[in-house]
C-alpha cells in the first residue's frame, strides 16, 4: 500500500523463507517460531476483504485464485433476506492463513519502490536527537539504515518496547491479560472421491467447559479446533489424535465433519500463552518517540475466538499507508485514531474474555437467558443474523447493533415462540468427556 502511493519501502523480514507457490509444503513443513500461529486455523472477517478490495484488488484477486472462498453470514438460510446498505460486506474469507501471505507477497515481489530483505532481522533501532527522541532507522547487523518512518510491523513477539527501553526513551504503555484458553487444531482434507457436503450444520458447537469449531479453508481443507481453560487437566491428552477425534465427535459442528471421512494432514497442533495485549508508542505526555509506529500484533493482538487479528492490522495499514507523510512527521494522529478506531474492539474483547475465561474454568453454563436467546435466535432470523455479523465483522458496536427496536422484537418473539428455553450446550457433559479422555 506504500509502494503503491508511490514511497520507497524497505521490509525487512528476519526469516530467510518465503511463502511461495507451494502452499502445503509452505504450509505444513515450515518451522516458525517467531509466528506460532501460522498453522493455526484462521478466517477473517470483513474489513479483511474491505481493505484488500479498496486498495489492491489484485491481490484480492488472487487470493480467490488460489482457493481462498467467500461466505457471506446470510449464506445460512440459504436465500438471502431483502438487502440492506452494508449487507454485502458481511463476508468471511475462508482460508488458510498461508494463502494470504502467498498473495502478499507476489503483490509485493511486483512493487518496484518495495524492496524485501529476507533473512534480516532487526536488533537495533537508530536514534537521532531532540525530545521525543527520534528514531532514524533500524540496525541490522553491522548496517544502519535510515528511513523517514519506522513501522514495527514484527508481530506479537515484537522486540521493539524492550529495544525502546534499553536505548532509555520512556517506555511503550503495554496492557497485557493473560487469556487462560490454549487451542488443539488438527488439518483435513476432503477426499477427492469422498463425500463434501456436511448439511446446513453450524461451524461451532459448546459444551459448558470446552468450543469445538469448523474452519472450513482453501482448496478442501478444513481445521478441527478445541478451545478449553488452560487450568483443564485433560489438556495435553487430547495431543493424542484418536483422543482429539474421540471428543470431537461428541460435538454436532465437528461431528458432521469429520463424518465426511476427511485425510488427515498434520498432528494436534497446540498453542496457549496467548494474551490479549495492546502496545501503545504513547503516553500521558504524547508520542514516547517520533520516527516510528507499529501496526498489526506488534500493536494489538487479540485472543483470536473471535479472529480479529488480521482484520485490525489491516485497517492500520491502510491507514498508515494513506497518511504516512503525517505520521512520519508527527506520529501523534496516528495514536489518536488506533485508540479511536482499533482500541474499542480490544477492550470488548477483555471485557468478553473475563466472562469466558471463567466459565470454561468452571464449566458452568450461562444463566443469562435472554443473552443465550439473542445468540440462537441469529440462526432462526436474519433480523438478528445482520446485528451479529455486523459486531463479528466489527463493523458495529455491539450495544449499537443489538441495541435496535427489531432485534429486541425478534428475540421476544422467539422466546415467546420458546416458553421452556433455557441456556443450553449441544457438546458433551463433562462425564462424558472424561469418559473419553485417559485421566
Ligand atoms: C491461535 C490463533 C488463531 C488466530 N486466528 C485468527 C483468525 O481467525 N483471524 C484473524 O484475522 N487473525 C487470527 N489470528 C491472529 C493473526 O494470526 C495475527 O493477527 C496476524 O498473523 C498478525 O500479523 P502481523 O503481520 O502483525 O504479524 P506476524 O504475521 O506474526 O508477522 C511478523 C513478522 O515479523 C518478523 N519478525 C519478527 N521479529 C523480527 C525482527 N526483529 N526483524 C525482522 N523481522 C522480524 C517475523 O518473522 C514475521 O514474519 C490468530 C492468532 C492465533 C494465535
């Protein structure tokens, strides 16, 4: 997006390997330790292909070219109700995470100005002078290269604040909470000569300690994943596949799945320590230096449930892209909009996570009724469908979309269509998980 307005851009990018035309191989045989997440299932949400559409349809192209696939949330009721402004966003890309970075960077390998240093990594930042300190540019390894704006764009795992600190500027204002969930996925692929539809079947299912979800991906893949409290003992069996299968088949969404006899691709894959962590390169006083900014993880990331991950770092780049000139200047506008534009949705998702958390901990259902209705009845009416994807697709505040006289109608309808609903799970008892699970 910068090249593309015409700056020159230096990327530098510590890992020697390049997503390539290899999918799978890039996908399943690349050790990542610095972006644990890339094998993990991803979809994203609306802004996603909003951002991508807008500024570089090209690689929105190619994305569905190499078996990325649309879904929009009405795709559930099979006819889509009559259209209002803004429906035709609410689309989720279905895909691997790897099929993005494909399509980056072929997009990028075309950009004149953008020049990508591959087995480059950043250990040092350059300063000049004056209050707020500058900085001029990054060190690698024995060269300095200077640059009118620094984006720290290194993900979750950024060494910026501790480079920040050690170099004695005042210190990034970090908020981190720990999110007490690990993840278990496991990859398949549909047989060519196998069955491949699972029926009009939800891509998540909920037992009172434990989510169970469907990521239906690229080219007939698909990832199984488990999402349970860290504190839960049963945690590292389920590293066993026939465990994992065993338990997922207790669950509706991922029953249907793997009921289509898929291929295995990969073993349990885990990942926990996540964190939902904003970064912010100001404090009470202003910006801590000028010079640089950081976008994507490096600035928010998110307990991925809700996969907002790539969603906010791209609103940030396009921002950013559009306003480079200013921001390197003085980067102080740029703060004000990701507290404005991007903090709201973290602090919806600490605020979520608390209430979770604690539930899968202690495997207690919901009490709340009417908020256990309003999530069933999105499947039964579309009125309610649109307010859900317009907050899943952060498009809307969720006070805003669910705040509504219609929906209000449609969930009191529903509940009184429903006198003897009460919050309920379609996964399984913790007995009969136990009972599948070796202690
Ligand atoms: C389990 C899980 C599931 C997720 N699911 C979703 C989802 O469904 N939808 C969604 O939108 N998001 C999801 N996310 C989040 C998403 O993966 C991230 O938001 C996204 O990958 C962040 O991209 P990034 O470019 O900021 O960082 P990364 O993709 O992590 O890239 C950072 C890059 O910087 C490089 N680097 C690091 N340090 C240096 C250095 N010193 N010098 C040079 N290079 C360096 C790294 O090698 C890496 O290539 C999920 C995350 C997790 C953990």
């Amino acid at each position: 997006m910068l090249g593309r307005r015409g700056h020159t851009v230096t990327v530098f990018e510590q890992d020697g390997r390049e997503a390539g035309e290899d999918l799978d191989r890039d996908f399943l045989d690349w050790n990542r330790p610095r972006v644990p997440q890339a094998n993990q299932p991803h979809s994203f949400l609306a802004p996603v292909r909003t951002v991508l559409r807008t500024e570089t349809p090209d690689v929105y192209a190619d994305l569905l070219a190499r078996g990325a696939r649309e879904y929009h949330d009405f795709d559930w009721f099979g006819e889509h109700p009559p259209h209002r402004a803004g429906d035709d966003d609410l689309v989720t890309l279905r895909t691997r995470r790897i099929v993005l970075e494909a399509a980056l960077s072929a997009a990028v390998r075309r950009e004149p100005t953008v020049d990508v240093r591959r087995g480059h990594r950043v250990r040092a930042l350059a300063f000049g002078k004056g209050r707020p300190v500058r900085v001029t540019g990054v060190r690698v390894g024995t060269d300095t290269h200077r640059a009118d704006l620094v984006v720290d764009a290194s993900g979750r795992r950024s060494p910026v604040p501790g480079l920040l600190t050690a170099a004695g500027c005042r210190p990034p204002v970090v908020e981190s909470h720990r999110a007490g969930i690990a993840y278990l996925c496991r990859w398949y692929r549909l047989r060519a000569d196998g069955p491949r539809d699972p029926g009009r079947v939800k891509t998540g299912s909920a037992a009172p300690f434990a989510l169970a979800g469907v990521f239906p991906s690229d080219n007939d893949t698909f990832a199984i994943s488990m999402v349970l409290s860290t504190a839960d003992p049963t945690r590292g069996a389920l590293r066993d596949p026939a465990v994992f299968e065993a338990v997922a088949r207790c669950f509706p969404a991922t029953a249907a799945w793997l009921d289509l006899a898929p291929a295995p691709q990969t073993a349990v894959l885990a990942m926990a320590g996540l964190d939902n962590r904003w970064t912010s390169l100001a404090d009470a006083d202003g910006p801590v230096v000028t010079g640089l900014v950081n976008a994507g993880d490096s600035l928010v990331h998110t307990n991925p449930t809700l996969g907002h991950g790539v969603a906010l770092g791209l609103r940030a780049a396009q921002h950013l892209a559009a306003h480079a000139d200013q921001v390197a200047a003085d980067p102080t506008g740029y703060h004000t909009w990701t507290a404005r534009a991007l903090r709201p949705w973290f602090d919806a998702q600490v605020t979520a996570d608390r209430g979770n958390e604690q539930r899968l901990a202690e495997g207690s259902p919901s009490s709340d009724r009417r908020a256990a209705a309003l999530a069933a009845c999105a499947f039964d009416d579309p009125v309610v469908m649109r307010a859900r994807a317009q907050v899943r697709h952060l498009l809307k505040p969720a006070d805003d979309a669910y705040g509504t006289d219609e929906v209000d109608r449609a969930v009191t309808a529903w509940l009184d269509a429903r006198p003897d609903f009460s919050p309920t799970h379609d996964g399984p008892t913790r007995d009969q998980w136990d009972a599948l699970v070796p202690g």
